[in-house]
C-alpha cells in the first residue's frame, strides 16, 4: 500500500508539470456564446461560465479565474447595457479555475450559492497534491453565502434551475446545474468536452464515482439538450457526452486489466492506452495523469 501511494506521488510530481495550468501573458479575454434564450456561455481562461441574462437581472454559473473577474464584467455590461452586477452566481465546484472571481462578484453584493462542501474548502487551507499547490482560503467576500445539501431550486429569468449535488466525482462538492425550461445543462466539471478529465482525489473525488455521476446526469438528457462542458469551448450534445464516457470507460477497463496483471502505473503510461486515446491526452491532463487518476481510484 505505501509503495503504491509512493509510486502515485512520484507519477503525480512527474506528471505536475503537464497538469498545471499554463501561464499566459495573453489581455483577459472573453467569448460570449448565446446558448438558448437568456443563456449564454462565457468562455475566457478557465472552466465555462453560463451567464442567464434577463428581465430578473443576471445569474451566473461559475466565475473562472480572478484575473479574468473584469474580462466577464465587460462582456455581461455588454450584454446588459448596465453595469448592475450579477444578482447571483453558483459554484459547480470549488477549484480556483471556477470560483476565482467569486470575491470580485462578492464585493459588489452578488450573492454566492454552492454546495457546503465548496464552503467548507474555500474556508480553509486546501493542498491540491496533484497540481503541487496550496490554496490559502478564500477572504469573506468569495465565499458562498447561501450553501445547500443536496439540491436546490432557482427560479430566475422563467426558467427553474435544478442545481444537484454529485459526490464524489471530480471532487467531494460538484452540482450540475439543469436549466429545465431552456433545456440545457452547465456541466460543469464533469465534462471535459474530448480529453481526459481533471479528478481532484485529494478533494474526494474518485474516477468510478465521476463515470456514475455521469451515467446519472445523461439520464436526464434528450437529443434535444444543450450541453455546457466544463471545459472545452463548444456547446455539445447527449451524444458527444456519451461518446467521450464511452471512452473514459473503455480507457479504465484497459488500465484495470494491466494494474490486475501487476503493472505499475508509471509502467501503464510507458506502455500506452492506444493511438485511439491520443486525443483525449492532449489537454490539460495527458495519458499519465489519468491512469494515476484511475489507479488511485480503483
Ligand atoms: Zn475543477
């Protein structure tokens, strides 16, 4: 057991350098996106945000990075003609690639809805092991001020957002947020749009419990719903969801048989998933990263 755990901290400092986030010198910039209706996809560094725009002001899912905070300004008083900030924003989870902004929109007397979970990390000093960084907590203003079990019911613009809380999946404290009327669900992180997604193992997620988590939300879908990933920056489909859970499926029985067989995770990632994996490591987490996710999980 401690040789394993050895062995998953040394891949996980290996592989740290791929995993972490790129640093860019690049002017915060800001893709809007109409999605359907109210809703449009802000897309600027780090995970989409949804942004419902409408008669009841404005309502954000996510918040990406602080740095980018004046960036979505900018694109939502374009949207609005107003500079009146948002009235709420909810937090799918707690990584500071979603929740950045949070004390920006804070500040300005948004209120900030998320899982206690969220609450609980952001409030206090969280060692992220797998991107060898530490989150210091949060300061008063980006923390979320109305936190909820299990569920919760907004009822914004004319719409019913139906936020569910999913454990123990990219970590302890993840929602997917279903906009009922419009028909299109925010991911979150969830969904990495064709690439290996990111799981937080020391912040209670666990790759089996993301793919049942998945299967879970894709029961809720039709052909009809628009799909909001967490990262990537197209809007997708059910069928794009499925497609890239049939991977990651197919990518854990292979990486099971070979831990089965006495592999070591490293000697997995030498080995290789296959050419028909080339695709899905070529982002933000590659090959190795996710078979460390996957044997950490197992
Ligand atoms: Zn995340």
């Amino acid at each position: 057991m401690h040789t394993l755990t050895l062995l998953l901290g040394s891949l996980l400092l290996m592989s740290s350098a791929s995993v972490s986030m790129a640093q860019t010198d690049e002017k915060p910039r800001v893709t809007v996106t109409p999605v359907k209706g109210p809703l449009y996809m802000l897309a600027g560094r780090g995970g989409n945000v949804v942004a419902s725009v409408g008669k009841d002001g404005v309502l954000l899912i996510d918040a990406d990075y602080s740095e980018y905070a004046q960036a979505h300004a900018a694109a939502l008083a374009e949207l609005t003609d107003s500079q009146v900030a948002p009235r709420f924003l909810l937090n799918t989870h707690w990584h500071f690639d979603h929740s950045g902004g949070n004390g920006f929109w804070g500040e300005q007397g948004t209120v900030i809805m998320a899982h206690e979970n969220i609450y609980q990390r952001m409030s206090t000093r969280q060692e992220m092991k797998a991107l060898g960084r530490v989150v210091e907590p949060s300061p008063a203003a980006a923390l979320p001020v109305v936190t909820y079990a299990d569920a919760i019911a907004v009822r914004f613009n004319g719409d019913t957002l139906q936020v569910q809380h999913y454990p123990s999946g990219h970590t302890d404290g993840d929602s997917i947020v279903f906009f009922t009327e419009a028909n299109v669900v925010h991911m979150g992180d969830h969904y990495f749009a064709g690439a290996f997604p990111f799981v937080d193992l020391g912040s209670g997620g666990n790759v089996l419990g993301y793919i049942s988590n998945v299967e879970s939300a894709l029961k809720q879908m039709d052909e009809q719903t628009i799909v909001v990933p967490g990262h990537g920056r197209s809007l997708m489909s059910k069928q794009d969801v499925q497609i890239d859970l049939t991977a990651l499926k197919n990518s854990v029985s292979i990486i099971a048989e070979l831990l089965q067989e006495g592999l070591g995770p490293e000697q997995i990632a030498e080995r290789g998933l296959g050419p028909e994996y080339a695709s899905y490591g070529a982002g933000f987490i590659n090959e190795a990263a996710w078979i460390s996710f996957v044997a950490g999980s197992l």
